[in-house]
C-alpha cells in the first residue's frame, strides 16, 4: 500500500445475508510526505493517490479512510464514502462568491500541490449530489412512487447498532462550514441510512442535501430519497443559535430537488 497511510479501524455487523461494515481513521494529512518519490513515481501516498482521483483542493479535514458499507453474501451492495463524494463536486466553476474566495483558493492549492501554480476555479463549498456507490452486478435503479414510512422511522424501537461517520469537513476560511456524514441504524426489520451534505456561507447560503436509504428484511429492493433545500440568508432571518444545527436550520430552508429511486436487487432474501 502507498506510503503514509494510516491505521484505520474496521467493524462489522452481520444482518442475515447481509454485513454492515464501517471503517473510521484519521483525518488525512495536507501535506505529501515524500513530494520527491510521489512526482517521479508510480508508488504515491495516499494524499497523492487521492489528487490523482479528485481534480478539486481538498478539504481541510477529509477522512479518507472512512466509508459504510452495506454487502450482500452475493457481492453486492451500496456504500458511502468521501472520495466518490467529492468527485461530483464541480471542478469547473465557483458557485457562491464571498470576499477573499479568490485568495483562498489560491492559498490552498498551493499548500497541497506544488507542481501547480495556476488557481482551480471550482465549487469551493464542496457542494456534492452524492447518493451512495453501487456495486457489484444486477442492481438495478428506477424511479419510484413508493415512498420510506417516516413514522416507522419514528417508532421506538430498539436499536441493534448504529455507527456515525464524517466523511470530510471545511470551514471555508472562517466564512462557514461544509461537512458530510453517513449516519446508519439497523432496527427490528430494517436498514436505515441517512446521507447528509451540510453548507452554511455566513450572510449568503444555506444548503442541506439529505439522501435516505430504507432497506426491510426479507424484500429484494431498497428505497432511495434524495431531497435538496437551501434558503438566500439575505433574505431569510434565522436565529443565531440554529445557524450551526442542520435541524434547526432546516425549519427555513425550501425544497430545490427531490428524486425517489428504488433500487432494485439481483436476488431475493427469502
């Protein structure tokens, strides 16, 4: 494996065919450890692997090694992680603008490549409409009118096992923040995964890009509801206190975009 690379820790939870596997590790460095052997070889750290993969500056804090993953005993199943996740983020233009953006970039793409001087125009605020990675074959996706039982959702129910894990995180030169998590519960009957992008630009935007997973035992298909909000904070007023709760904040916001997917699986669990 590529140099530099740390140790990352991986849990595993069996739910019939199926296994729950969370892998977490620490934030990636920023800085290549070996510039010499990563620009002349084909051998590269992880940093560098990931720059080859990523056209955009990273995150201040990308948790590179993390990941949840949903996997069938026939090899195939959905899984979340940063990488495929900042891959959708556009890499051709800015989006929202705000003092010193153009400086910031600037800053940043030096301290991460050395070779390039020229500045990236991207969407600095790491905007990603990532809903998962498929895998394996014969799963198939359509549109849907079926729709995830929230209230079932809501049901106090005892929870088997539940995992938490941040993908990457920016603060936006201290004109915001931008962070993504997967967050998973495996209930009595069911697999519930919740995606969710969060952006707040100090005085100018606030976004939230949730995505929801619904899988029941003993079904061969999975529900997948993608739903975009965001809200103008020049015009909308918002208590100070909310500004950092995706919860709160999500009172305010209007819907932008919504999709319902049902994901077809290549074989039954019954």
């Amino acid at each position: 494996m590529a140099q530099g690379r740390a140790s990352v820790k991986k849990e595993e939870f069996a739910l019939g065919p199926w296994k729950l596997i969370s892998t977490e590790g620490s934030i990636l460095k920023s800085i290549c450890p070996q510039p010499d052997i990563c620009q002349h070889r084909s051998e590269k750290c992880e940093l560098c692997m990931i720059l080859n993969t990523i056209n955009i500056p990273l995150p201040e804090m990308l948790f590179a090694s993390n990941s949840l993953r949903l996997e069938h005993q026939g090899g195939f199943g959905i899984e979340f992680n940063a990488t495929d996740a900042l891959k959708l983020v556009d890499d051709q233009k800015e989006h929202v603008k705000v003092a010193y953006a153009e400086e910031w970039q600037k800053n940043r793409i030096c301290n991460e490549d050395p070779v390039t001087e020229t500045v990236k125009r991207f969407d600095w605020t790491y905007s990603s409409k990532y809903n998962g990675t498929l895998f394996g074959d014969g799963m198939k996706v359509s549109s849907t009118t079926q729709r995830i039982d929230l209230e079932r959702l809501k049901a106090k129910e005892k929870i088997y096992h539940y995992k938490n894990i941040m993908l990457f995180e920016d603060e936006l030169a201290d004109n915001g923040c931008a962070w993504m998590n997967a967050k998973v519960r495996v209930m009595p009957g069911y697999v519930f995964f919740l995606l969710r992008f969060f952006l707040r630009v100090d005085n100018v935007l606030a976004r939230i890009y949730d995505t929801r997973i619904y899988h029941q035992a003993e079904t061969n298909y999975m529900l997948r509801e993608f739903l975009a909000k965001e809200c103008n904070l020049q015009k909308v007023k918002i208590p100070y206190h909310a500004l950092s709760d995706p919860t709160e904040i999500d009172k305010f916001l209007s819907v932008t975009e919504e999709s319902f997917e049902i994901i077809s699986l290549p074989v039954s669990e019954t």
